[in-house]
C-alpha cells in the first residue's frame, strides 16, 4: 500500500509559516491535484512529503512516518518532478534516466545489469530509444518532460510528487503529458499528487483537488464540489464562468466583464 | 513495503541501450599513450645526453653508465614521477571542485589552498631557512599546513555564513580568506628583502627536486585524494541535477561536497606543498576533456588523471630546455603551451556546451 497521510502538518521557511495544521489523505493509486493561489504553498507540501524540508506534525507513506525512514528509503517511496528540472549540459538521455537509479544503489555503489536493464525498459515504454544517446541540451521543451518523467519512473517509487508538470507546454503538449502520467498511473499503480495551476485540466485528472489558500486547506473533493464560481472568486480574485461539460469535466473559464 | 512498479526486465541480453554513461576505451588507450610518450620526453631532455637504450636498461636493471644511471635515477625518474603526480593531481582536484560547486571558473586554489601555500612557504624561507622536522624540510611541510589552514577557515567561515546551503557562501569566503593571506604573504616577502628571490621562485612553481624524498612524502595523500575522488565520479554526475532533485534521490548532497572537497585539498595541499603553485592545469585539462570527449565523470576523472599527468611532464620538458641551462617556472609553459591549446578547443568546439 502506498497511501500518502499528512496529519497536522506545518512547514515554515526562516520562521515564517509557509503550511498551517494540514491534514490530507491520499488513497493508494489517487490522483490528488493540489490547487490555489501563487504562494498558497502546495510546491513546499510537496517538498514536506518528500523530505526536503523540515516540518512539524506527521507524514506517513504506506504507514510508516517518513521521519523514520532513511532518504534513500524516502526515495524509494517517493519520486519527485520539480517544476524546472535541471537539465545538464551534455548529459544524454540514457546516463539522465539512469539517475534514477540512484536510490537503489550504496553510497559508493555502481550500476548493476539490472538497473541498466530497468532504464532500458523505461526508455521504451516512454518511446524515446530514438533520443537515448541525445544531450538533453538538444531536446525540445515536450521532450525535456518526459525525460524528467522517465527520471522519475526509473526510481520505481510507488508515489509520484509532480510540481505544475504542464507549465511552459502548448495545449497539445500539456494534454499528451497528462494522459502519458494517467496511463503510467494505472499501469503501475502510483500514487499522484500534483500541484496544477490549470484548473480545467486539474479537474479532468484528477480523482480529487485540494484547494490551498494561505497555507491552509480550504476545500477538497472532486472537481465538480471543489471548483466552484463562488470559490474561485474568492481565492484566485478572477473572474471565471464554471461550466460542467457532460461527462468531460469541468471547465473553469476566464471572464471579462 | 516494496515498490509496487511492475517494469518487467527482459531475461535475455537485448542490445545495450544508446548513450549509457562510460569511459571510451580508444580515449583512455590514448590517455596512456600520450602519458607513456611525454614520461618518455621528460626521461630523455636534458643536458647529458642519454640514450633511449640506456633508459630501458636502467629501467630492467640491466647494465648502464653508472654516470647516466646516477642521472636518472637520482635526478630524471623522480622529476617525471613527480610531474607525473602533481599533474595528475591538480587536473583531476580542478575536475572535482568543478563538480562540487558547479562552477566552470573552480580551480583547485579556489577555496585558498594557493593563498595558504604561499604564506606557509614564505614564512618557512623568510623566518626558519634550512629548518627540518623529522627530517623533512620545513618548507613544504608549512605550505601544506598554511593550504590546509586556508581551506578549513574558508570552510568554516563559509559554513557560519551559509550554513552550506549555497555554494556560493564557500566560494565568497574562499576569495577573503585568500585575500586576507595573500596581504600578509604580500607584506612578509616585501619586509624581508634577502629571501625574495627565493619566495618568488618558490611561488611561481617548479618540480626541481630533492630526488624521491618529495614522491614519497606526497605519495600517500596524492594516492587517497585520487582514489576518494574517484570513487565518488557516479555521484559527481549527480550533483549536475538541482539541489532538490539529488536530495530527493536519496543522495547526501553535502557528505559528497564535503568528502570531495576534502579530498581535492588534500591532495592540491600536498602537491602545492613540493611544487609551488602551478597555475591552469586545473582549468584547462578537465574543460578540454568534456569539450573534445565527455562531461560525464566517469569520463572526465579518470582521463584528467591521464592527461593531467602527460601533460605537466611535458610542460616540465619545456621548462628545462627553452631557456637551457637555466630553467623557466613551469607556470610559464603551462599557461603559454596550454593557453593557445585551450582557445582551439573552444573555437571548434561548441562553445554553448561550456
């Protein structure tokens, strides 16, 4: 079981409170979209859950407190997708995904056949044979993501932290991401929490949104209960219609009055 | 609780898969060649003419001038072996703190370990000349330990600063740590006028030596500072993805910066110690590597050891015979040889992959 449970959960940065008092419960195998305001502190929730930054309160994954697992275990448990993944200069394809390995190798250990084996197997599965021996300074923005996907996969770590996995990409190119992390989802059972700012296609995903104002939850469930005119324009200050697409979801569009 | 993902691993062997990191064999045979060749032009220049005949039979153990063996053995093998080390070391030490902190500017006198040297070896010749501890010369001996001093307080006071958290910090209190020796250094060599030619001399760098004393007293640091670094080349690469990304790989990002870092200095303080300041082999020898073949480390540590090595022997050749009999300070060739060398590799190659 890969359930993701944050019980009573603070972070602040330097003193300031960043999260208050969160407590969110992830179903092993959901999508769960965190959703709010610029500032609202989904990225450091994320962040929280993978270790990267102290905190107070409780965080268990599969039960077992994170705060009890070393952070090769915490990476075994849980990959992360930043929001702007460095890409080294000259590093190809094969030796980026092979990265994800890391977890699974000691202090000074090397990759073994096995591991080189797995990468292989990512690499196919996201179609990218073609790209193996390409710089990743030589990939296009589309590309660039699932190489940091294939990265994350190639960690073989039951839940997914994906911080805005669409931003900087065309429609197109955010909607084939979306679709390739929900079919992985199924495929392999991963638990998804991402943080989203497009609200349509947060809503399209995800079994559930939590929506975050001021570091504090203000509302979660589907997307029909969580994205409503009223919320919206209380929190984002925006102007949105909210329409209900027959069985398509539920789109959040800009208005100008 | 174990992973859940149900990537399946084929039994059979299928082809490798393209662009896996590795060392191109046909460059690490040529790394091995050109050291063989420079080590042979490093044995064989020289004032006394000696024979490639005489060295393979001095080398076997077969019959020689005991005249030319006396030369080589006391004179030529220890100066090659020792360039051989100091090269090897400050290319490969300039490769780690280029990893380290992500700067391509990082050479191995970054965190002041050339500041600490200096004012170690000036207070040695000004104030104690001619001093031995157990028998070893007081000279190196305090420039290893002022290298060391300056690295450690530009640790410390990077780390009460920062906290470590950014590369940066380190790096500012290296430049005022280096600042604030070099002032004193500066002060002691204008005071104490008789032994400024000598303090020059010994800043500006040289491997005229004593004979196989300088190997062996560097010997044992040069070979742990390698052997850490090298052994750590997998996870230099990881260090090339952001903060978040290697910790959230489980990696000790800051036990990997501190151990190389340690490492490196050990190893720069040690040849530092015996050999001066060589200045540009850290820089250019790891950054020709990555342009002309790979930036992976597992590409760029093992083959700056190499070429590293050849090239500082080669550079001591020049230095021995352009002025002959007299000798250049090495520096001068490895900045005049390399230089040149350095700005065709970045004209013909990619100068955005720097």
């Amino acid at each position: 079981m890969s359930d993701v449970v944050l019980a009573g959960v603070s972070v602040a940065y330097d003193g300031a409170p960043v999260v208050w008092d969160l407590d969110l419960s992830v179903a092993s195998g959901e999508w769960l979209a965190l959703i709010g305001p610029n500032g609202a502190g989904k990225t450091t929730i994320l962040r929280a859950i993978a270790r990267l930054v102290p905190f107070r309160g409780a965080i268990s994954i599969g039960s077992r407190a994170v705060t009890e697992l070393s952070s090769r275990e915490v990476a075994r448990q849980v990959a992360v997708l930043v929001q702007e993944p460095q890409m080294p200069v000259g590093m190809t394809v094969s030796q980026y995904v092979l990265l994800g390995r890391a977890p699974h190798l000691g202090y000074l250990g090397k990759e073994s056949a096995r591991d080189r084996g797995i990468v292989r197997e990512v690499v196919r599965r996201l179609s990218m044979e073609e790209l193996a021996s390409r710089p990743l300074d030589r990939l296009s923005g589309g590309e660039r993501q699932r190489a940091a996907i294939a990265r994350a996969l190639a960690q073989q770590a039951p839940v997914l932290l994906i911080d805005e996995p669409t931003s900087s990409l065309d429609v197109g190119r955010q909607q084939s991401v979306l679709e390739l992390i929900d079919q992985l989802r199924r495929e392999q059972e991963l638990t998804v929490i991402a943080a989203m700012h497009e609200l349509t296609l947060a809503g399209q995903y995800a079994d559930r949104l939590a929506l975050l104002v001021d570091g504090r939850l203000a509302a979660v469930g589907p997307a029909a209960e969580v994205l409503t005119e009223r919320a919206i324009t209380e929190h984002y200050r925006a102007q949105v219609r909210v329409i209900q697409m027959n069985g398509s979801g539920t789109a959040v569009v800009p208005v100008r009055s | 609780m174990t992973a859940t993902v149900t990537v399946s691993v084929v039994s059979e062997r299928p082809a490798a898969l393209a662009g896996m990191p590795r060392l191109p064999w046909p460059w690490a045979a040529a790394g091995l060649g050109a050291l063989v060749i420079c080590c042979a032009v490093g044995v064989l220049v020289g004032p006394v003419h000696i024979g490639v005949g005489a060295v393979v039979q001095a080398l076997i153990g077969g019959q020689v001038d005991p005249g030319q063996a006396n030369i080589l053995w006391s004179l030529r093998f220890p100066r090659v072996v020792l360039g051989v080390l100091v090269g090897g070391t400050l290319a490969v030490s300039g490769a780690a703190y280029q990893g380290v902190f992500r700067n391509p500017l990082a050479d191995p006198y970054l965190l002041g370990a050339a500041a600490g040297a200096n004012l170690g070896a000036t207070l040695a010749i000004a104030f104690a000349p001619g001093t031995s501890i157990l028998g070893v010369n007081i000279i190196p001996l305090a420039a290893f330990v002022g290298a060391g001093a300056a690295v450690a307080g530009a640790y410390a006071l990077g780390r009460s600063v920062t906290g470590l958290r950014s590369a940066t910090g380190l790096i500012l209190a290296g430049v005022a740590i280096a600042a604030f020796f070099n002032s004193i250094q500066s002060y002691v060599q204008q005071t104490q006028t008789a032994s400024i030619r000598q303090v020059y001399s010994w800043i500006l760098g040289r491997l005229v030596t004593a004979g196989w004393d300088d190997v062996l007293l560097i010997l044992p640091y040069v070979i742990l500072s390698a052997a850490a670094i090298f052994v750590h080349r997998r996870l230099l690469d990881a260090l090339t993805l952001g903060e978040d990304e290697v910790t959230s790989l489980g990696i000790p990002v800051r036990r990997v910066r501190l151990i190389v870092v340690v490492a490196a200095t050990l190893g720069t303080a040690a040849v530092v110690a015996v050999a001066g300041t060589i200045a540009f082999v850290g820089i250019i020898v790891p950054h020709a590597i990555r342009l002309l073949i790979g930036r992976s480390y597992r590409v760029v540590i093992p083959l700056s050891m190499l070429f590293g090595a050849a090239f500082l022997v080669l550079a001591d050749a020049g230095a021995r015979t352009v002025v002959a009999p007299a000798e250049l300070p090495i520096g001068v060739i490895t900045a005049f040889l390399g230089a040149p060398f350095f700005i065709a590799v970045m004209r013909s190659t990619r100068a955005a992959a720097l």
